[in-house]
C-alpha cells in the first residue's frame, strides 16, 4: 500500500463513521497521523490550498506493505531493525527517512530511555529471552537464550539453553566469564528483555532471520556464536560510536581476574535403587552395579553426563545424560548386569538377606522354595528399602515368616498396614547408622552418669586429703607403696 492509497483508506473509513482510534488500528498508524490526513482533506475541500501540504514521491512509498507487516509482527520493532530488514530485501535509501516514516506509523512515541554509562570493569547485566522455534527433526520448542553483557564494552556473551534453573544460570556465567576474559565487579539482574540482534539503543533485538539456519539444537549456537563474532563485536555502537570489540580491549584489564579453577555447579541428588538396578533423574533412568538395589546413592549431574557413587563416594557408574525432552528413556550398561546362570546373583541376594539378619535370611529360603520367580521378588523386596525403614521392613518379614507368607504381594499388604514410607532424610539417617556400625562394630560406651561429675565440683571435706586431680597417680607410687619400701 502506498502513501496515497492509506489516504485514501483513511478518508473512505472516516466517511464510513469509523473514529480516528479505530482507523489508527486497523491500518496500524498512529492517531496523529490519521488527523493529519482528515486535517489535509478538509483542508482541500474548503480550497484552502495554502494549508495542504503534497507529498513528494519517496524511495520509502513502494516498501510501506513491508513496514506495515513488519509493524503488524512486531509492534515493539525499533527502526534500526526495519531498515535493516529493508536493506536485505534491496531498499537503497538512508536510515533517517526509516525513522522518520516509523514514528509516524507507530501507535505511541517510545518512551524516553535515560542512560546509565559506567567505567571499564565496573558493570555486566544479565537476563534471558524465550523463543518458540520450529526445528525439522524435533519439530516446535521452546528455547531459553542467556546474555552476559558488558556495561562499558558493550560486548556480549550468549547461549541457547533448555532450561533457567540455578545450575544453568551458574554454568553460563561461568562460560560468559571465560568468554570475556574476567568478571565484572558487579551485575545487574532485572525483567529486561535480553535480545541478540540489531543495536538501536541499549538493547538490540534478536535477528530471526538467522534462526533460519538452525535445523537442530546444536546449530542454534552455532548461529549465536557466528552473530557475536561477525556482527555484535565489530559493529559500530549507536552509544558509544565505537566497537565492542575494541571497548572490550580497553575494559579486559579492569575485569577480576578468573581463578585457577572455575566453580563446579553441578547438582548431586539421592536416588533410590529400583528392583531393575536404575536410578532415575527427569524422567529417565541409569544403570547402577545390580547389587545395590535398594540403597540410596549420591548422584551428580553435570551438563552431559550423570555420575553415580557408592555410599563410599566411590564412581560407580557414568553415563550421557539423556534428553530432559523425551522421557522414558534408559541408559544400561551390560556390566551392571548380573550373569544369566544366576550364581552371582543368588549369591548377592543371600549376602544382602544375611545384613538384615537371621529372619530375613529365613524368609529367603521359604521364598526360594515356595516360589517359581523367588529370585525377582527377593530383589523387589530389597528395593523396598528404599521406601521403608530397615526397621519397619524386618518386621513386615518377621511377620510373613510366622504365618508362612513367602511372596513379595504378602510383604508389601504388610507394610501398607503398619508402615509409613520414610522421608530422603531419614533414608540417609538409616544408610549412615548401617555404614557406622559396620566402621565400630563394637558395642558404644554407654554414657556415665551425672553424679560422677558433680564430685570433681565440690570442695572436699578437712582430713579427707587433697583434690581429686592433686592425688598421685597409683603409677607414680612405688612398686610398695608411698614410702618406696618393703614392709619389714
């Protein structure tokens, strides 16, 4: 639509009785411009021709539909990112003409913005942005870009993420840090937009055109990194007329210094071992050596892998952390699995039995004996332990051995009647009770009473010699006594 024609469009919906707020809405112009163009009409109408003003022909006319689509898309567009839009698609004119024919067509005038400069090495800002992006293979996702930007620089760090969690966070500052060569002395954490492509302003708008690139996750910061290098770091900024890139130069020996070693934010969780020997984390599961079924282990997830310890703290199992997106999934490691003759097997489930004591190991064999898949329910069972206290399971056992019910169904009716599941922190109270009286089996030294310290308080009676701690010691006598001699 030209200039001539939206006129037209105006004169012939203010004549329908349309208002000039509706007008200004459904052809996306502002209010002021739609008086302008009736104050124009009526003008000619009256023959005041002193008043009207003609429109020179402009290089702008023949790309308003693309201004007006670009405005109906993205009602916030700054110009700087309609002109470059336009210079894409082969508008040769200048910048200013853009801005100017914007602010006639913008609904509202953008509010003032007061600027805030600081000194090399004193400010960064941080925020995230969230885009819905349609991959060929994955199909629609949402997608978290973080931004690490420097305040006197104006050189930028980013990176598309699956989630804004405080691990997430902690490790793309880390990134950013390493990036940029050394930290700010402060950052500013606020509901900004955090955007990645245009510089009108403090605050440029991410490009989506280089979203087009991308046809799996990976390339998207594949593209992100291309933006930094080829048009974020050595554009010439709108603020402070230079690069980034060169600010960046300037700013580096300001930064603190990064330590020797960056700071690990990895989380580690406890999980219980199920009856199939796997833990579970988001929605999918890892593989554990099968003995340790029941037991509650530390595990730590790191941004590619899931690392699973011993109660010992010892690695006992590493794997590729799956896809957060897909759930159901299973990592197994051939290893962990017990041998099919089931020797070792048998073998581990006697072992465990034994460590909850003599009726357990009786339940064991009635088990065995009584039942064609005894070996799969004693393992289920020993996965109880992580939902019961040892307690409380010994004596769901000790009652299924005094009526003879040897089946995992009888020990679990048990347990719902007279247990509660535990809590994780009594879970670990219960593992390291265990680990202790397996490091001191000894029994512990049963606490004194109160009245054999009240004495080393009290003042002794006269004649009853000295205080206690001013006695001599029974080693420091003579073999025959105090006076170091033999009774004649």
């Amino acid at each position: 639509m030209t200039v001539e024609e939206l006129r037209n469009r105006i004169v012939e919906r203010w004549q329908a009785g349309a208002s000039a707020r509706v007008i200004g809405r459904e052809l996306g112009v502002s209010r002021s411009t739609v008086r302008s163009v009736l104050a124009e009409f009526q003008a000619g109408r009256n023959g005041d021709e002193s008043s009207r003003s003609f429109a020179r022909p402009s290089k702008l006319d023949a790309w308003l539909p693309t201004i007006s689509s670009l405005l109906a898309r993205y009602p916030d567009i700054t110009a700087a990112r309609v002109y470059q839009e336009l210079r894409s698609q082969g508008f040769t004119g200048r910048y200013t003409i853009v801005r100017e024919r914007l602010r006639q067509l913008r609904p509202t005038a953008p509010q003032p913005v007061v600027r805030f400069e600081t000194g090399p090495g004193v400010q960064a800002q941080m925020d995230y942005s969230t885009y819905t992006l349609d991959f060929t293979v994955e199909g629609r996702r949402r997608e978290h870009l973080f931004g690490y930007m420097l305040g006197y620089s104006r050189r930028q760090y980013l990176r598309f993420v699956e989630h804004q969690d405080f691990e997430t966070t902690v490790r793309e500052h880390i990134r950013a840090f390493e990036h940029l060569g050394g930290v700010a002395a402060t950052c500013l954490y606020d509901n900004m937009k955090v955007v990645v492509s245009g510089f009108d302003g403090h605050e440029p708008i991410y490009n989506p055109r280089f979203l087009a690139f991308a046809t799996h996750y990976g390339h998207l910061n594949d593209v992100t990194r291309w933006w930094l290098e080829q048009v974020s770091n050595v554009h010439l900024h709108r603020t402070t007329n230079q690069r980034p890139i060169d600010r960046h130069a300037e700013e580096l020996p300001y930064l603190i210094p990064l330590p020797a070693r960056a700071f690990d934010p990895s989380p580690v969780v406890y999980r219980v071992v199920d009856a199939e020997g796997l833990v579970a984390w988001r929605g999918n599961r890892y593989s554990v050596p099968w003995r340790y079924i029941g037991q509650t282990l530390p595990v730590r997830i790191t941004e590619t892998e899931v690392i699973i310890y011993s109660p010992q703290v010892e690695e006992l199992a590493r794997h590729p952390l799956l896809d957060a997106g897909t759930s159901g999934q299973q990592s197994v490691q051939s290893e962990h699995q017990p041998r099919r003759d089931g020797a070792e097997r048998l073998e581990m489930l006697r072992e465990r039995f034994a460590q909850l004591g003599e009726v357990a190991t009786r339940f064991l064999d009635g088990l065995l004996t009584s039942r064609r898949n005894g070996k799969d329910e004693a393992q289920k069972i020993l996965a109880l332990l992580g939902t019961y206290a040892q307690l409380d399971l010994l004596r769901a056992l000790t009652r299924a051995v005094r009526y003879g019910a040897f089946s995992l169904r009888a020990v679990e009716r048990i347990l719902a009647v007279t247990a509660r599941p535990k809590g994780l922190l009594q879970t670990l109270a219960d593992e390291a009770r265990q680990r202790l009286a397996q490091l001191h089996p000894d029994p512990p030294v049963p606490p004194r009473p109160t009245s054999d310290y009240q004495s080393l308080l009290e003042e002794p009676a006269d004649g009853q010699g000295p205080p206690v701690e001013d006695q001599p010691h029974e080693d420091q006598l003579g073999e025959n006594g105090p006076g170091g001699e033999a009774p004649a």
